[in-house]
C-alpha cells in the first residue's frame, strides 16, 4: 500500500497524445519552407578527376570538350558506299581495298560506284554517306550484291548528334551521377568542379548509453542512433565525422560541442532535444540564445532543437533512433543538400494503393515505416516509435498529411522510398 497523503493525482485526459492547448505545433511544411529560406551552400570548391566525383555535387555548369560522336561513325559492322550509286531491285558493287575500323580509319576517298567494308564505330571514309548492314549483303571478297533500296544516311552516326562541343553537359549543384562519368567522359572532362564534402558531426548524448560490442550493464542500451546517422550522412554523399557519445552533463556536453563545430559544418546530436531535467542539449542551445525549440507537428519526433553552436547549425535530433531517422530525413536531409551545394532537394514520392487501413487524425503529418509488395504500401505492425526493427523492416516511409484521413486498403497514399533520399 502507498502512503496516504492529501495530494490527487491528475485525471487523465481523454486524449493524452492531444496537442497541448494554447500552443501551436508548426507544420512541416512551414518548418522545411523556414530552412529552405534560411540555408545557403556553405562549402568551398575543389576540382576532382572523374574517379574521385561520383556522388560529389557540381559546383558549377560543365560544358563538353568535344562532340560526341566528333566524326561521323558506322553504328554496324557493314559496308559503306555512296547512295547516290544506289538503285532499286538487285545490284552489285565492287569492294575497294582496305577497311575502316574503329580507331583505324579508311585512308583513301571510295571511288564512285564502290563500296568499302567498315565496322561498327569506325569513321565514315570520305564519300561514303550510308552503310548496308553486313546480314544483308552477300560477298565473295571482292564484291558485294544486295537489293536496293537503301535509306540515305542509313546505318550511320552524325557527328556531335548526340552532343556538341561546347554544350552544357552537366548542371551546377547536380549529384554526379555513373552515368555523368561516361557523359563527361565521352565529351573531353576528365575532371569536375565540385563542392568540398559538407563535413557533419554527429553526437549521441544520454547516460544510458554504452558502445555497441562492449560489455554493457543490464540497464544500458546500446547507441544505437551514431552509426546509423553516420552511415546516412555518408550515403547521402557527405563526411561523416564521428563524435563519440556525451554524458547527460551540460559541461561535458559543451565540450563536445565546441569540438563538434571546430571540426564539422553541420553537427547533428540526438537525446535531450526536449525540455525534460535531462535535456541537455535544449538547455545548452537555449542558453547560447539561438536556439528555437521546433515543436513540429509530425509524428514520430516531436521536439527538434534547432540553434547555432560556434557559427555552425545544429540539429538537436530525437533520441529515439525511429524519431532520429524520420526527422534526418524529413529536415537534416535537405538542410546538408542546401548547405553542401545540391539546393533544396525534394524526394519523389509514389503515389500507390495502401495494403492497410488507418484512422488518421487530424493536427500533425505521419510518417509510418513502410514498403512496396505487389505495387501497395505495406506498413510496419506496430507504429511504436522505440521499434528500431521497422525501421529495418521498412523500405520507406509513407507520408499521412496533416489532416484528419481514414484510410483503407486500396486508398492512394505518398509513398517514399528510402531511395528517394539518397539511401
Ligand atoms: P531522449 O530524447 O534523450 O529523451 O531519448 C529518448 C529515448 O531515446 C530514450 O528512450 C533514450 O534512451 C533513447 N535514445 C537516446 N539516444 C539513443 C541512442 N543513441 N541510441 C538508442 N536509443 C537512444
Ligand atoms: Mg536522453
């Protein structure tokens, strides 16, 4: 039995997850509009060879060295001939001496009425405008026959049809992509402009926290938010720059900070980011004066404190690792994107049939762990936001808006794959 005393207990209300009275939860979409307002690239330049730029943002427009193709070439292994020579029903031509091979061009001009045997990529020998693919042609060695008519032009590559000398190939603030490498290549850049990786801190703060693979005590947990953070940031294409774990101790967790912000562009803590007695971090950037405490209307993650340490912005995450990711991905993302030179990117969502049914309601946008079977968003049992094994399960996110929605299998929803942002 409790010891009796004269204090009453609270009564609880109806809705213990409602929103607080009298204080209003900022959207989402006014939070991102806010940071995408307030961002600006904040990384130097460098020139890097094509082997080191994948996934590097371009720093500034590039422009082909040269055309691609820069001559005329053969897209078929075939023959080259005049196709003014060329008549209707069955004909022959005599095959010149020599060829024109890919790298190893045909030196002389094919005289009228000739043909020449060229492969595929080798360069147009003068006179020749269309080549007739070898499987059409019957030879002996010393002539082929075929049946006309050919097209004019047939079977063969234009120089600078695919890009011209001098054209912008690739974009200012585009993440380079394989495919840019081979573009950039094709055209004469053997090396690009980027940004200087945006360089992120990130720092796990709470007693209760041991290093994962050491022994813990019973009543630790394993930190589990720094290597997933970490690893995001470096799938995102920034550095990662590890900083360790702090205790719940505003002294400590100074210290961490003033090292955070030699050391980063951007720091990312996670814990503490509420006004509880332990809440360390949101005390810390309160006390600095340039903290703003978002209450977000999003659901998993709340409280986000958002301030600046040392000239450099912090993102005061959520502890719990579910509420760590999604708001990483919701606001961080786009904030290292703006700050490292990509601009304000926005991932594409599905718009696909939903496998399950929800009553929504209305206040604040969700987002729920989920993946795509058979075309329709699956999402994860449990919306418990201590459940890092969703956040494994899933393979995206699937985003609830703000208002009230009752959804039931088949009802369109916005699905985002985890690719969508870079992961
Ligand atoms: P806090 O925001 O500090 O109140 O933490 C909220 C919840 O997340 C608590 O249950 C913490 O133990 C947990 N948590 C905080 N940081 C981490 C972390 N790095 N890894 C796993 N769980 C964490
Ligand atoms: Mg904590």
């Amino acid at each position: 039995m409790s010891k009796q005393s004269n204090l009453v207990p609270p009564p609880l209300k109806n809705d213990c997850f409602s929103l607080p009275e009298g204080t209003r939860w900022t959207p989402v979409a006014e939070a991102l509009a806010l940071l995408k307002s307030r961002l600006r690239p904040s990384v130097g330049c460098e020139t890097v060879p094509l082997v080191d730029a994948l996934g590097r943002i371009l720093a500034a427009d590039v422009y082909a060295e040269r055309s691609n193709p820069p001559l005329p070439n053969s897209a078929v292994d075939g023959y080259g001939l005049r196709h003014a020579d060329v008549v209707d029903g069955p004909q022959s031509f005599p095959l010149v001496e020599g060829r024109s091979a890919a790298g190893a061009p045909f030196a002389g001009t094919l005289p009228e009425g000739g043909a020449v045997r060229i492969l595929t990529g080798a360069t147009i020998p003068a006179a020749v405008d269309t080549v007739i693919l070898q499987e059409d042609v019957t030879t002996d060695g010393n002539a082929i026959a075929f049946h006309g008519p050919l097209k004019k032009g047939a079977n063969t590559r234009q120089a600078g049809e695919d890009v011209l000398s001098g054209d912008v190939i690739l974009n200012q603030a585009r993440r380079v992509t394989p495919a840019d490498l081979g573009l950039a290549a094709a055209t004469g850049v053997g090396e690009l402009p980027v940004f200087k990786r945006l360089r992120v801190a990130v720092v796990s703060t709470g007693d209760e926290l041991a290093e994962p693979g050491t022994a813990a005590r019973v009543d630790q947990i394993f930190d589990a938010n720094r290597p997933m953070l970490l690893a995001m940031i470096m799938q995102f294409g920034f550095e990662p720059v590890d900083m360790g774990r702090a205790p719940d101790d505003r002294e400590a967790l100074k210290g961490f900070l003033d090292e955070a912000a030699n050391r980063s562009d951007m720091i990312l803590t996670s814990g503490g980011a509420s006004a509880g007695d332990e809440d360390h971090m949101s005390a810390l950037l309160n006390e600095t004066g340039s903290m703003t405490l978002w209450r977000l209307a999003i659901k998993p993650g709340r409280p986000l404190a958002l301030g600046m340490w040392e000239n450099t912005p912090v993102f005061g995450l959520p502890g719990n690792p579910v509420a760590a990711k999604v708001c990483t991905l919701i606001f961080a993302k786009p904030a290292m994107d703006a700050m490292g030179g990509a601009g304000w990117c926005e991932p594409v969502a599905l718009r696909v049939p939903a496998a399950f049914s929800k009553s929504k309601k209305a206040g604040r946008r969700e987002y729920l762990r989920a993946r795509l079977r058979d075309g329709r968003a699956e999402v994860f049992q449990s919306e418990g936001s201590g459940r890092i094994s969703g956040l494994s399960w899933a393979e995206g996110l699937v985003e609830l808006p703000d208002e009230a929605l009752d959804i039931h299998e088949g009802t369109d929803v916005m699905f985002y794959p985890y690719s969508s942002f870079g992961l």
